[in-house]
C-alpha cells in the first residue's frame, strides 16, 4: 500500500466510509502496531500521523449539531487519537532508538602483544602489536561497522549477503565487505594505508569515491598525501582456514565461490543436499579442493579454460 493510499483510507475510516474488509485492514494494523514499527518507515509513520492530525483538527472545527450526530462523530474522532496516540508512541520508540547506538568497545595492543575479538556476528579480527580498533558490543540489524583507528589487523569476516561489512579508516577510506579475509595497515606515521585481500572481495572508497575492488592476493595501497593509490598484485597473503563441518554442498559451494571469486554448478539439484566435514585453506587451489569434496560424494568435476567455472556432475 502506497503512503497516499493509507492516508486516504484512514479518512474514509475516521469518517465511516470504510468496507468491512478496509477496516478489518485498519483495525489489524493497530493491533500490530507495536510488532510493524520497526518495518515501516519513518517518513511514511510521520505522513501518516500529520495526516490524522489534521482530520481530527477539521473534524472538531466542523462539528454538526444534531446529538446523535455529535456522538458519534466523537467516537470516530476518539479512535482516530488512539491511533494518532500509537503512532507518536512507536515513533519516538524509534527516535529513542536511533538516538542511542550500540554500545562501543575500543580494543588495543601493547608492544609484543597479539589479541584476537570475536565481534556479535562471529567475525574474528586479529590485532598486531600497538593496534587500536573501536566496535559495537552488537550490530544493528541493517549493517556492520568498525572504526580502525590505528596499527595493522586482520580480518576474517562472517559471510552475510543482506548485511554488508564496513571498516572506516583514516583519511576518510572505507573497506565494504560481505564477508571474506583481508590486512589492513593504517598507521599514523606511515604516509601509507595498505589493504591486502586473502580470500573474497572488497571494494575500498575514499569518501565517496570508488578507489578499486580487490579479490584474493591483491593490495591496493594508499597515499594519505597525495590521495593517489596504487594496485597490486602480492605472491602470497595469510592464509585462512576453510572448514565445513556438516555443510551442504550448496553452503561448501557457496563459501567456496566467494572465497576464490569462482563459479561453482551443480548438474543435479539433489546434490545440494549432501554433507561435508573436512577442513582446507585458501592457500590450497580450488581444484585441490573440489577434487576431495567430489571423490566423497562419488561425484565428478570439470571446468572451463580460465577455470573460473566449475561444473560438478555425476
């Protein structure tokens, strides 16, 4: 239902001009008041509620003389407040929440000194000596993001398609994930900031600006002086443990095309269904991998040329 439709149907409810299903539509939404606030927006609560005001306003300014009339014109216009009432209530709900963010941790290390965080989605970060990073005690519902405030830390984040990750920078960069492994140097007294990728993908912005996407073995590095950057290809970055303990293979080959930035098919779909438990690295090839994973399942593999698409058959 569009915003304009909704207003339209709380007039002809507030004036009695509904259908039996219309104000069952109405009345159903008051009574979910509560459980719907987090999901409509915000600019269509406080359309809605301006719009009801100003019936309720009109309405007493037009009020006819007959008794009989009176009161039930007063009875719309009571139930018309209880919604106006319902509203505020949920929008400053809202507005209370959003004014009060999750609570955040600041995490460092001394000189010599390693640490690993485990944040609310199970991503893990391993700090380096003399590094500082500042996070929420849990996400919200609709992103994540970390602050890296200085030093070198590595990073091996959970895999969300609706909820992408972000990690600020100085000098205004950002790294935006879905979830995959990456280094990041950002000290102050270097005039660098180093982004290096193990497995998956990422793209890195200075401000609003996209500096490049990097996949697995490359680096983008940038000039906090200049703001030029520069991509390049490593030999070899810090390899990350690939486990499946139990997964299907539609979950292996799913982690395995964002790991290797690979297509995977299945020539059967009841092949999705078998399960896996074996442990790899992203040190080894993607072959190596599903060389194993089929010879389990009495399965068989072939790829194309570039071998970026992978076929699984029987």
């Amino acid at each position: 239902m569009s915003e304009e439709e909704a207003k339209q149907l709380l007039e002809k409810y507030a004036n009695g001009q509904v259908s039996p299903e219309e104000r069952n539509v109405i009345e159903n939404w008051y009574a979910n008041l509560d459980a719907s606030r987090k999901t409509i927006p915000l600019v269509r609560k406080v359309a809605i509620g301006e719009a009801m005001l100003q019936h309720i306003q009109q309405a007493i300014a037009d009020q006819p003389s007959k008794k009989s009339y009176f009161i039930t014109h007063w009875i719309k216009i009571a139930a018309a407040i209880i919604l106006v009432a319902s509203v505020t209530f949920s929008l400053w709900k809202l507005n209370d929440q959003q004014k009060s963010p999750a609570t955040q941790i600041t995490a460092s290390t001394k000189a010599g000194e390693r640490k690993k965080i485990v944040l609310s989605d199970g991503s893990e970060i391993t700090l380096a000596p003399l590094a500082k990073i500042s996070y929420p005690a849990k996400f919200d519902s609709r992103s994540r993001e970390i602050s890296m405030i200085e030093g070198e830390a590595f990073f091996s984040i959970a895999h969300e398609e609706k909820r992408t990750f972000q990690v600020k920078l100085p000098s205004h960069l950002k790294v935006i994930v879905l979830g995959t492994s990456f280094l990041i140097r950002a000290y102050r007294a270097n005039p660098h900031v180093e982004v290096a990728v193990s497995t998956g993908k990422v793209a890195i912005q200075n401000k609003s600006i996209l500096l490049g996407t990097l996949v697995k073995n490359e680096k983008l590095q940038f000039n906090k002086a200049t703001g030029k950057s520069i991509l390049k290809v490593v030999q070899q970055t810090r390899a990350v443990k690939i486990e499946f303990a139990g997964a299907t293979l539609q979950q292996v080959i799913q982690r395995m095309e964002y790991t290797y930035n690979i297509k995977i098919l299945l020539s059967d779909k009841s092949f999705a269904d078998l399960k896996t438990t074996a442990t790899f690295n992203s040190d080894q090839r993607p072959e190596e991998i599903l060389d194993l994973i089929c010879s389990l399942h009495h399965l068989r593999f072939d790829s194309d040329q570039n071998h970026q698409t992978f076929k699984i058959y029987k």
